[in-house]
C-alpha cells in the first residue's frame, strides 16, 4: 500500500495509474472515464473517487490493502489526503457525523456480482477496529459482524452472475453515543426473492442455508429432521442442476451459522424450531399430487407429509385437507372444494414461501432485539444500503420488475441528494449556479408507481378484479393504459423492426440504465402471494414457537384482502426514500470487471453498460459543473503555500487573503477561479495540474534545504550535548579517580608500616606485628618456587634458596618435589625403555668415568640389532640354524699379519662369535675362549678380543673396529656374561697374534681419526678428542 502511496503522490502518477478523482479529469466523457478506470484497475487501484462518491471495481483476487494496519493509516485522516478507499469514505462518514452530530447513510449499489456485500462488510469490519473498544462494545460489534453469516444464509443464494447473491435488500443502521461508540444497531430487509424457495433457474441454487444443513448437519440433527445428506433427493434443491459449487463450502459455511446463531442470542430451543422449518420446507417440496378420474388431487406420499406436520406441529389431516381442498364460505355455511394437482402444487409452493418468509423477517427481528440499545439518549447513526442492483437476466421476470423499480427509485434518490448538495454548497459558498442538464428519471418512476395509472396499480386492479384475470389480460390491461408512453412497448405497440425482438406476452420498459425485456408470466401469483384461509388457519396453530409468532400476528378472521407484494414494496421504498433523505448520503458504486470472475480481465463493454445504469457519468457530469475542483481555503494554502515568497513559510493573516495572493502569484486568470466564503472553486483540471506539478518540483527544492537546516541544527545540538556530557563524565571522573587514589594511598601507607615493622622484628617469634610480614615471605618465596621448580630429576641445582623461616619447610618440598618426579618418571616408563635403562645401566658399570666417547652414548638408544637375518647370507644362517642369533652388527677386522682392514659381520649367538665374511665363517669365536676384552679410554671404537691360545697353530687374538662399540659391548657381556672381562685400557693393548708371538695396538689423540701400521710394526690409532661438555 506503501508503494501505492508514493506512485500516486508522483509527479508523472497520472499517466501511469491515472487520475485519483474522475472530476479532474481533462474531459468528462465516458471514453475519458473507462479510460482512466482501466489504468487504475490494471495497476491493482480498484477504488477512485467522484468527488466524495466512491467508484469500486470486483478485482475478483485477494488484495493486501485491509489489514489492521491500512485501518489505522486511513482513521481521522482527510478525505483527499490518501489515496481512494472504502476505509477513507467510511472514516470521513464517521467524522463529519461526530463533528456535526447529525445522522448519515452510505448507499453501495451495483450489480450482482460487482461486490456489494464484500463492500458493507468492509465497512462494519472498519468500524469495529476504528470505534472505542469497551467489553459492551466489543458483544454490540460481535453480533454487528455475525449478523451477516446468518443473513446470507438465509438471503443469498448462488445466481447465474454471483455464487453469493444477496436476494434480498438490507437496510442496517449502527448507532453511535455523542462519544463515538458503535452501541447497537437495527436492520430492515426489503422483498425477499421467495419464489427462489420453490424455483430456481438452470445454473442458480436455492437460499444457502438448505444445502448447509443437508452437507453440514450433523448426523443425530438429520435424524431429528428426516433428511438425508444428499441434496438430489430434495425437488426445491434440484432445479438449477448446480446443486455442487466448487467456490462454496456449505459445511464450513455451517459451523460460522450455528457459532453466529448463539452470539445474536438465538437460544438452542429457538436454534431448533428454526431448523426445523428450514427441514419442513425441504420435506414440503418432496409432497407430491396425483390426478384422481374427477381430475382432483390426490397426495401420494403420506411421509413427507407426516415430516412436514411433526416439524411445524400441526395436524397431518389438517394439513393434507388444507393442501388438497379450499374452504370456501357461503354466509354462514363452509364448503370444501376441491383442488385440481396444479391448484394443490400452487397451495403447497405458496405455503413453503410463506413459512419461509415470515421466519426470514423474524430472523431479522431477533437480530434486530439482540442488537438493540435500550438507552434513550440522543444517538447518531451511520446506515448502511446494500440493496440488489439492477437486473437484466435473459428472462426477467416479477422480482427483476421490483428490483429494477428499486433502482430507478434510488437513481432518482441520488440525483435529487446531489444536484442538492452542489446546490447548497454553491450558495452556502456564495457562488453563481450555473444549471446541469441530465435525466431526470421522474417519467419512469411515475410510469411504474403513479395513482391508479401506473403498472403497480394496474397490476393490483388485475389481481383484486372478479373473473378469470390473468396475466395476459394484465398486459392487455397495460397496453390500453400504456400505449403511447415512450418508455414502455410491448409486441402489440411495437414497430416492425422492434416486434421481432419481443415475445407475445413480454412488455418492455425504457429504464434509465437501459431496456429491460419482462415476461409477464407469473406477475398476478407473485403479487398475490396469497396462502389460503384454512392453512393459514392451521399453521396460526402450530407447535413450532417461531411459525406460531410469525402467522398469529396475522388477522384470520378478517375479510379485508391483504396488500398485493408490489404494493407493499412500493410503500416500504416510500418509507426508506423517507428516512434517507433525512441523512446526509455518502455513496459508493460497485462494477464488476467482468462476468467470468477472472482476476486481471477488463471487459470495457461490460463496464460502460455499468457506468450508464449507474448513472456515474450525470453524478460526474454533476460534479464538474462550473467547478472541477474545490478546497477550504485553509487545506489550499497549507498545500501550496511554497510556491509564492509572501506566503511562506508562514501567512500571518486571514487565509482568504493569503490564497488571493498566492493565486495571483502562480499567475491564475479571473475565470480560472472563483473566492467563495470558505473554499476556492477551480474551473479547469488543468489549472489544478499546473499548480501541483509546480509543487512536485517546489517540494524537492524545499526539502534540500529543510534537510540542510535541520541537519545543521540537529549537528549543533548533538555537539552541545555531547560537549555538556563530556564535561560531566570528565569531571565525574577525576572525582571517582581521586577517591580512589586516596583510599589507594592511605591504604598502601598502612600497608608499607606494617611490612617495616614485620621486617625489623622478622627474627622473633610470630607476633602480631610480624605475623603479615612471615605470611607475605611464606607466599612470596612459594610463589617464585612454583614458577622455578626443577623441571627434571636430574637437575640437582636450581632449587630456590630459601628465607631462614622456611628452611626447613623447603628441605620437606624439595624432597616431595623430586620424590614426585622420580614417581611420575618411572610410572612412564615403558617394558621397552625398562630393557633400554637396564642395558645402559650395564653400560654405564663398564664404561662411565673411564672412556671418553661414553657421556656421548647415553643418550643414544641400543637397537635389537643392527643387521637383518635378510642381510645375512642364506648358506651362512643354514650353517648356525642349531644357535639362536642375539645381535649382529657389522665391523671392520684388521689381520693378524700386516694389519690390513677388512669388512665383516659379526654375529653374536647364545654360545659364539661368528666373523663372517660374505658365505663364509672367516672365524668362530667360543665365549668360553674368550678371555678378556680390551678397549682404550679414547674416543676411537677399537675392540681386542683375547683368546686363549695353546696350540701354535692356533689363531691369536682378534682386533675390530666397531662404530656401534658401547651397544655392542653391552650385548656381548649379557649374553656371554663377561661384565668383568672388559677392561679399559691407556696408551697401549698387547696383543698375542698366534702363540708366543706378540704385537700392540697404541692410542693416541689427534686432530683426525686414523688407523694405520706404524714404523713399529704396531697398530697405531689415533683418535679425536673428547669434546667437553
């Protein structure tokens, strides 16, 4: 709706959505008006205004523009002000009706179809939401608001042009209190269509509420009722074979009666009685006649019948004798006379009209008693017509006759209250009248309802004359009155051309809206309507409270004959012509868009048959005269007052004046304009447009400089506050700041007093004085001891010095610490690093302390093994398969004889040595012959195993170089367990090559390792120095 607000406020929105008010238009002519009409409806802006009068198009779609919050925008606002509603009418209504204190009526006219009912219930609804809310208020609106599901239910029925067709006119005045308060509400209905009740045309329905019985009742009420759920076994249901409608849902429909019955007030007695009625009429249609051999009527289905006396409480004899003879009086003697079946059909059609009828107008009285307001104080009203529009169907009959008289009555109604109101306001405002030609539809109001001339009253003298009156001797009767009135023709006064069109028993009348075709057939029954004396008798008598109260108001023992239905409705059109020329009228005109109930589709010539018939082009014609456009001279020059220099941004005097001078500004010539008392009048739309688009193009200019200054002035104002509120928070601040520095201050004075005081006495005994200075030394010395704790067990040196009071205290955590971590150390250790450790443990025996290549060892880990049995050749692992390999490593011999070194594996096993080379076992070393292992202290990895050597022949000692020296060591002396054998030796190892003969190996430090004979004949090794740690 946003959007819709700001493209009509636009500049170029009047060429694109057209124009919001049809008296602004350039031209008034009807092709200017469907024009503008389309523009809008295709944009989705189904309402514009003639003037106050409010033009709605069906858009046949659900539109978000009557939500809570559209209300709200349009409550008290001016008329003018927003774009068209029906809220912005029903608010101006409620307004001017509290401001003036007098009564109103809105008159929503259309035809079927075109949203006449959506449109009054739109309104109620806007009043519910705009009104004061009270818990009274709030019961008055509910039954306001639930009085129409119970209406349409029992007073629409589906038509060929609308699937919820009002049958019936509604009248409903809202009263209001002098505060604004809707406090109650009374309705008058007008002509129900009750021939619908026992005919209905193919493609129409009966009155709603029999299918939402049959489809919706519950089972246990159907029982009560005697109905089936199925609406083909009932005749008054099945005549229009359209019995199914895919857009009504009678069941649900059902639940909204039965919950809006119990909010007017219609207990569950009267609830029953009501339905019953409902049921006895569907049971009546299913009576049916046959012929006996006098040609008499005969009832063939005593059950409908017995249904039909149950449910209304009254006598089955009776009854049957009252649909099958006629009580004829003779002075004081009564005979019966028999009915023929069509004379028993009529009795029995009129007898299901009357009851339902009678108990549709005591439905509208309870209403009516519900929403009374009893207070007797002055009240205001707002009432509300939703009356049938015109009809033009392809046979129109008596109903469409009333309908379209209704109209007529209305159209001469409204032109009269308009033509008045320009009129008025004209001279109110001192201004000349300049007079409106337009039809003046008195000729055919006075051709239907003139005094024993017109068709009402013709109609009635057919009816009440003696002798076999029917309704061709009724258009002959009109033919001879009639003949030369130029509104009406018939087949007989017609012309040759015109004779074609007309059927023998039609007549037609020239309506304002157009012709109208009726048939005659049928118009003396319909306004007779008469039900015979003995049934109107028994029924007076029934059990049912609602038929007895409806039919005992009724005078049987007169012998006056009651008014014909043409007449009656003449009166009450009289009566409501009464009422509302005493309100002041507001008017809203429906159209529909097209007849096929599509959304989107414009149907232009359905539209422009609309707008004549509706009159909206003299109500325009009207409007535009002299004058398109008019204003309160205070709303002129509060709109346009930029555009001249003098009269803004303020006029300081009189607001006539300051129009006057703004008008000669803009440059307006004498007979674009007139001044009256209170508003300004302008000729031309034209002029008008001039002005706005001047405004449009003024309002941005304003703006820029609106947004300038208050920019500027917001800008300096946030400044000064921001600047005030700095000075406060600063000096709040320092305040605070200093109080704590001198709470911090006195606070540390005490504090520093008291920790000399503890120092100087620290060596005595825990006092008073010197318990906080102990504590703070106690905290300071464990707080610097938990950030320096010895990371590692090894680590013998960091522990914190302790202060003299806890000497003793650090000795017990000094000893937990490292108890801790030494538990912490062994609970880590794995099977694999437990071997790991108990080797190096064996390694650390042998070597530490006495060879300079072991600190380096540690912290290398021993391997299982340094070659793989894949790495060992096949023919030598067949040759020791008897012994279990421990340990291989590889190693470099040096020969007895000369020294020369030579690449071997050495494979340890459980009992020997093995020295391989390649396939071969070059030697075979028996842990039982080794005697002893030599190593120096150097870093070199030299190795001399010393065997025991008896036999000359036998080979001498071994001497090795291994890089792997302290691993291997370590697995020899587990394995061959020769802990003790090993021996770490300085300077020089003799050597035994073979028995009785010996040689040396001697060690030396250098820069780089090497191994080589010396001049000697010994084998000299030279190894690098240890580094230091």
């Amino acid at each position: 709706m946003q959007g819709q607000l700001d493209m009509e406020g636009a500049l170029t929105a009047r060429d694109r959505v057209g124009i919001q008010d049809f008296v602004l238009l350039d031209e008034t002519t009807e092709v200017a008006f469907l024009s503008n009409l389309k523009k809008r409806f295709s944009n989705d802006l189904i309402y514009t205004y003639i003037g106050t009068l409010l033009v709605s198009v069906n858009p046949y779609k659900e539109l978000d523009i009557y939500n809570k919050k559209q209300m709200e925008l349009y409550m008290g606002i001016n008329f003018f002000e927003l774009p068209p509603h029906i809220y912005a009418l029903a608010d101006n209504a409620y307004q001017t009706m509290l401001t003036e204190f007098n009564n109103h009526f809105i008159l929503i006219s259309g035809e079927s179809g075109a949203g006449k009912t959506e449109a009054s219930k739109k309104i109620l609804q806007y009043y519910a939401v705009s009104c004061p809310s009270t818990t009274l208020l709030n019961t008055v609106r509910d039954k306001m608001l639930m009085s129409n599901p119970v209406l349409e239910a029992f007073g629409n029925a589906k038509t060929l042009k609308n699937d919820n067709s009002s049958r019936f006119g509604k009248y409903m005045d809202i009263q209001f209190d002098s505060q604004g308060d809707a406090v109650g509400g009374h309705i008058l209905n007008y002509l129900l269509e009750k021939s619908r009740v026992v005919h209905q045309n193919h493609g129409e329905r009966n009155f709603h509420i029999f299918y939402q019985i049959v489809e919706g009742g519950e089972e246990n009420l159907l029982h009560q009722l005697g109905l089936e759920r199925d609406v083909q076994h009932y005749n008054y249901l099945t005549q229009g074979e359209c019995a199914i409608v895919s857009s009504i849902n009678d069941r649900n429909d059902w639940k909204t009666v039965k919950n809006a019955l119990q909010i007017i007030n219609i207990d569950e007695i009267n609830t029953n009685h009501l339905f019953g009625i409902v049921a006895s009429v569907l049971h009546l249609g299913n009576v049916q006649f046959d012929s006996d051999s006098k040609g008499h009527a005969l009832l063939n289905n005593n059950a409908e019948l017995r249904w039909v006396s149950n449910l209304l409480g009254v006598d089955a004899h009776g009854l049957q004798e009252g649909l099958t003879y006629r009580k004829i009086e003779a002075r004081k003697d009564q005979i019966l006379s028999p009915f023929t079946v069509d004379h028993a059909i009529y009795a029995r059609d009129a007898l299901a009209k009357a009851i339902y009828g009678q108990t549709f107008t005591w439905l509208v009285s309870r209403i009516n008693q519900s929403m009374e307001n009893k207070d007797t104080s002055r009240k205001t009203v707002i009432g509300l017509l939703d009356i049938y529009g015109f009809e033009v169907f392809y046979v129109n009959s008596f109903e469409q006759f009333c309908i379209n008289y209704c109209n007529e009555k209305l159209q001469q109604l409204f032109i009269q209250l308009t033509l008045k109101a320009e009129q008025e306001e004209y001279e109110a405002e001192d201004i000349e009248w300049e007079p409106v030609q337009f039809f003046n539809n008195k000729i055919i109001c006075d051709l239907v309802e003139e005094k024993h001339r017109g068709i009402i009253s013709i109609l009635d003298e057919e009816c009440l004359r003696p002798g076999d009156a029917t309704d061709l001797t009724f258009l002959e009767r009109l033919e001879e009155k009639m003949g030369n009135h130029p509104h009406f023709v018939t087949h007989k006064l017609a012309d040759k051309m015109t004779r074609k069109t007309l059927e023998r028993g039609d007549f037609r009348l020239l309506h304002y809206a157009g012709e109208v075709t009726y048939c005659v057939v049928g118009f003396l029954d319909k306004n007779n309507d008469l039900l015979y004396r003995n049934i109107k008798d028994l029924i007076s008598q029934s059990k049912n409270a609602i038929v007895r109260e409806c039919f005992s108001t009724v005078d049987s023992d007169s012998r006056r004959r009651p008014e014909t239905v043409a007449t009656q409705f003449k009166s009450s059109l009289l009566k409501l012509t009464e009422i509302l020329m005493a309100k002041e009228a507001w008017y809203i005109r429906c159209l529909k868009s097209n007849e096929s109930k599509q959304p989107g589709q414009f149907d232009e010539a359905l539209i422009r048959h609309q707008v004549k018939y509706l009159g909206l082009m003299e109500h325009l014609r009207v409007r535009r005269a002299g004058f398109a456009y008019r204003r309160k001279y205070e709303v002129f020059l509060k709109r346009y007052k930029p555009l001249c220099p003098a009269t803004w941004p303020h006029w300081r005097g009189v607001p006539a004046d300051g129009v006057e001078v703004l008008v000669q500004h803009l440059g307006y010539l004498p007979n674009e304009y007139k001044m009256g008392r209170t508003k300004i009048f302008i000729r031309h739309p034209r002029t008008l447009y001039a002005t706005e688009d001047a405004f449009e193009k003024c309002k941005h200019e304003l703006a820029t400089r609106l947004q300038a200054k208050y920019k500027g002035y917001r800008a300096k104002g946030e400044f000064k506050k921001q600047k005030e509120a700095a000075t406060k928070i600063e000096t709040c601040w320092r305040g605070v700041q200093a109080r704590k520095e001198r709470e911090r201050r006195a606070w540390a004075v005490k504090v520093i007093k008291k920790f000399i005081k503890g120092y100087m006495e620290r060596g005595q005994a825990k006092s008073t004085d010197n318990s906080e200075y102990l504590a703070f030394v106690r905290q300071s010395y464990l707080n610097r001891l938990k950030a320096n704790l010895p990371k590692s067990v090894l680590d013998k040196t960091t522990w914190l010095s302790p202060p003299v009071v806890l000497t003793e205290t650090s000795e017990i955590l000094r000893k937990l610490h490292y108890r801790l971590m030494v538990r912490k150390y062994v609970r880590g250790i794995t099977p694999q690093k437990k071997a790991q450790l108990q080797l190096k443990l064996i390694t650390s025996s042998i070597f530490k302390g006495k060879k300079d290549s072991y600190p380096q060892s540690v912290a290398q880990p021993f391997v299982d093994t340094r070659i793989s049995e894949q790495d060992i050749n096949m023919r030598v692992l067949q040759m020791i398969r008897n012994e279990h390999i421990k340990y291989s490593v590889p190693v470099i011999k040096y020969d007895r004889n000369g020294f020369k070194p030579r690449p071997r594996q050495l494979i340890l096993t459980q009992t020997a040595a093995y020295v391989i080379e390649e396939a071969k076992i070059k030697e075979r070393v028996l842990y039982t012959s080794l005697k002893g292992i030599s190593v120096s202290n150097l870093t070199d990895g030299i190795i001399v195993f010393h065997m025991t050597c008896e036999d000359p022949k036998q080979k001498g000692d071994l001497v090795m170089r291994c890089d792997h020296l302290f691993e291997f060591l370590t697995k020899l002396s587990v394995i061959a367990n020769k802990q003790n054998a090993i021996k770490v030796v300085q300077g020089s190892i003799k050597i035994e090559i073979q028995a009785g003969k010996e040689s040396a190996v001697d060690f030396s430090a250098g820069q780089e390792p090497m191994v080589y004979k010396a001049k000697n004949g010994h084998l000299m090794v030279v190894a690098t120095r240890a580094r230091t740690r």
